[in-house]
C-alpha cells in the first residue's frame, strides 16, 4: 500500500457499529488509544472490516484543531 497520507496508524479492529447506511468503527492502536472513523456500510463490507482484524487509520487533514481546557 502506498499513499500520500504522513499519518497512518496501524491497529485492529475492536468494535464495528452498524447504522442504516454509516458504521462507526473504533481501531485500537497498539498502546490501547482508539481512533473513531465513520464510513459507509459498503465501505466495510468491501474492506472486509471485521472485529479483530487489523487496519490502517490513515488521516489526511489540512488543517488540525486544538483545544486546552481553562
């Protein structure tokens, strides 16, 4: 696999939500952070996204926010 992307993080699989047409997927990096992604249902089915399995969260972004709390 080669893209663009700088931020690409390597972990598996640990929860798969369905909805009627996005699944929310949660992929645990291997120090137990979580990253969130959003996609479509098809999108699991063709990647083959099952819990367990390993997968790249890969982030592309112009732009990153931060916040600090008061």
């Amino acid at each position: 696999m080669r893209i663009s992307a700088r931020n690409v993080l390597k972990g598996k699989v640990k929860k798969i939500t369905e909805g009627a047409v996005n699944s929310e997927v949660v992929v645990e990096l291997p120090g137990g952070q979580e990253v969130v992604a959003i996609v479509t249902k098809t999108s699991v089915q063709s990647l083959g996204l099952a819990v367990g399995k390993e997968a790249y969260a890969i982030v592309k972004a112009s732009c990153v926010m931060l916040g600090v709390d008061h």
